[in-house]
C-alpha cells in the first residue's frame, strides 16, 4: 500500500510510473476522497468544541436554577451531526483504504522501462547447457516413460493440472525440499518455519493478493479461508500488526508449503506437464529488513536462490523484470530462468523481490530504529528458493541419458541414499 501523503505530493510523478507499468490510473479521486475526509474532520472537531461550550453554558444556567430547554434541544441537534460525521468518517476511510489496496506499488528507479517480457533486461548467466547428442525428451516423456510422473491419474483425481508423482519421483521432490532448506538454514542462517497451508482475507491483504487477484486462489467456505498461493503469505504476516526492535531486524525465514494456484490466464504448453500446475510445492525465502538495507538483501536473497542451482550444476540466467512485467507487489524483481533442453528455452524457476514498505503498510508491520523513536516501516523482500516441480523439470531435461536414464546430480546423493540413477521401474504402477 502506498503512503497517501507520498501520493498527495507526488501525485503527477507516481501516475507517470504507473503509465511505465502500462496503467492508466488516475489519482485524483483518492485525493478528493481524503479532502472530504479532512473537512470532515474539520467540521467534527469544531462540532466538539461548540458542544462543549454548550454544555458549560448549561451548566452555568442550571446552577441558577433554570431549565435551559433550548440549550439542550442545541445540544441534542449538535451531538446529531457529529455522529453523522463520524459515520461518514468512516465511510470515507474504508473507501479511502478500498482504493489504496488496488493501488501497484512503484517501481524503482532501477527497473528497466518496458511493456512486456521480451523488454526485461538480462543481468547475467552462470554455466553451460549440457551437450546432448541425441534429440532431448521433454520431462513429461522421461517422466512418463520411467514410471515417475502420473499425468492422467492426477487429473483423474483432481483435475487437469494435477499431477502424481510416483517412487523415486515423489522421493526426488522430498529430496529437493530437504536440499533447499539444509543451504538456506546452514549457509543462510534462516529460521525454518512450518506455516499454516490456509490463511485468513486479512493474510491475503497483507502481502497484496487481495483484494485484486482474488479470482486466482483457491479458497474454503465456511469458515472462508484461502489456500496459500506461496509461504511468502504466512511468512510475511507472522509480524502483522507488530512493532520490532532495530536489534530484530534483520529476520531471514525460509519454508517449505505446497502451493495452490489457478492459473486462469492461457499459457499454450505451459499447461502440459509440471510447469504450471494448480498444486506445487515451493521453498520461499522471506526477509524483514530495515529500509536503507532492502537493496543490499535483494542482490544476496537473488544469489541464496542461485546457490542451489550452481550446487546442481544448472545453466540458468538472471533476469531484471521490467515495468510492465513486474508483479502487483514488488518496487523490483529478479527472476531466474534454468536451462531446459527439453524445452528448448529458460524456464523461470524462481523470482526475488523488494517490496519495499508496500506490504509494511498493509500488514502494519514497523520497527523502532531507537528505543524511544517513533515506529518506522520495514521492508519485506521474498524469493522462491526454489520452485520443486520446476527444479524436477530442469534434472530431468538437463541429467537426461540416450537410453532415457536420468543421472542424479552428485549433491542430492546424500538425501537419497546414495541413489545416482533414475530408471525404468517396471513394477510400477
């Protein structure tokens, strides 16, 4: 959420960016909404102070032993209005706040200028695509044909975009997530954290899924709670609504959940396969920081994600999101795309982002810089470290052998027992 006082000064200046994200939005309504609001409260508190002018004069009177009948019924009229006030108050903070939370936050100065993902810009590349000298399988036909990844019955059981992982496939993904959060609590020093899996509206408003993108989660009824689309949601609210000490900060946090996603938008072949599932699993990474840090976090939360990937040996490349393709929430954003030659292209497999005091605001969520100064915003910042069923999709592709064996890179030996080899199991089910 943005500062209305930033947006009263800098109205011209934050409706240019937004045009650089390709929004027209105007923000004039918000401002007018919060001059009735101050005029109303203007009018309240001159309210109050005739009402206790008022009251002294009837007080005065009543000590003379008169009945001052036209001073209360003025009393009676006044008290009227500053309750129609103060309802109309909040009348006009909840619209004031309506609109504040459909509000993208500003991108940063950094952030290339563009309308599309073709305009992000190319940071940099670590590795090499592996030489294959056969016609690469994409990881549905590996993961098929091993017996590992059951397309048609996930979709039996759920639906499309479901999937079953099956034997050393579903010992893979827990492999993985052990991998992920071993680096992020030994190397990175985050805390682990098991979050719940469902949340509540005011969670979701918090780190900026509602009230926009509402369409796109999954929720229950009664009582109504959402699935979470990532741990970034849980993780970030553990401190809504709380002050911290400056001796807090900064808080690293990592967690594994699986994540719940609609995904109504049409993405061609990216629906096939575990690419853009409605079910995945994730290990996120989320930082609390002081604000003149945050910048600083983004370049080592970008490079936790990367650790995992060299650890794996996989050719991928950082991108810089441009303005038109940043996320709702995020001032700035790296996305990492892993080599996939099944694809015959990068795949994004994580994306770490500053968000600055945005979900601050919303979650409430402030620090003191001294013990006796007044509470200041935080920054947050997330990262995916990583996406599992996307990480699978890279091992499959990249590991893959002629005979359509995939070789288990050496750094995930220890978390499956020595296991180097995925082959055909023919007593599968």
């Amino acid at each position: 959420m943005l500062d209305l006082n930033n947006i009263k000064v800098n109205k011209e200046d934050i409706e240019k960016k937004y045009r650089e994200r390709g929004a027209e939005i105007l923000l004039d309504s918000i401002i007018e909404l919060d001059a009735e609001r101050r005029r109303c409260i203007v009018k309240s508190d001159e309210l109050k102070h005739l009402k206790k002018e008022v009251s002294r004069e009837i007080g005065v009177i009543q000590k003379s032993g008169q009945l001052p009948a036209d001073k209360i019924e003025h009393m009676k009229e006044i008290s009227q209005q500053i309750k129609e006030l103060d309802t109309l108050l909040d009348e006009l903070e909840v619209k004031i706040r309506e609109q504040l939370l459909f509000l993208p936050n500003i991108p940063h100065e950094s952030v290339p200028v563009g309308k599309e993902a073709s305009d992000n810009r190319e940071i940099r590349r670590w590795g090499n695509p592996p030489v294959i000298k056969f016609q690469p399988k994409t990881h549905i036909e590996l993961g098929t044909s091993l017996g590992i990844l059951d397309f048609e019955r996930g979709a039996k059981i759920a639906q499309t975009r479901f999937t079953l992982s099956k034997g050393i496939g579903a010992r893979l993904e827990r492999a993985l997530i052990n991998f992920m959060i071993d680096i992020q609590t030994r190397k990175f020093h985050c805390i682990e954290v098991l979050p719940p899996f469902l949340v509540n509206r005011t969670s979701m408003e918090g780190t900026g899924q509602l009230p926009k993108f509402e369409i796109d989660l999954f929720k229950t009824q009664d009582p109504e709670l959402y699935l979470i689309p990532t741990a970034e949601v849980p993780l970030t609210n553990i401190f809504y609504d709380e002050v911290l000490l400056l001796s807090q900060l900064p808080v690293y946090l990592t967690a594994y959940s699986p994540c719940f996603r609609k995904e109504a938008g049409t993405y061609g072949a990216e629906t096939r396969g575990l690419i853009r599932q409605h079910q995945f699993n994730k290990v996120e990474v989320v930082k609390i920081v002081t604000p003149d840090t945050s910048y600083d976090e983004l370049e080592y939360l970008t490079g936790q994600a990367e650790e995992i990937l060299r650890r794996l040996n996989l050719h991928y490349r950082i991108m810089s999101l441009c303005t038109g393709d940043l996320g709702f929430s995020a001032a700035k954003t790296y996305d990492i795309e892993v080599w996939c030659p099944g694809q015959n292209s990068f795949v994004e497999i994580s994306s770490c982002s500053n968000f600055e005091d945005f979900q601050a605001r919303r979650a409430r969520i402030r620090y003191k810089p001294a013990p006796k100064a007044k509470p200041e915003f935080v920054h947050t910042l997330n990262g995916s470290a990583l996406a599992i069923g996307r990480t699978v999709v890279a091992l499959l592709e990249n590991y893959q052998q002629e005979d359509g064996s995939v070789i288990i890179p050496e750094a995930l030996l220890p978390y499956l027992d020595g296991v180097n080899k995925i082959e055909k199991n023919e007593g599968m089910f």
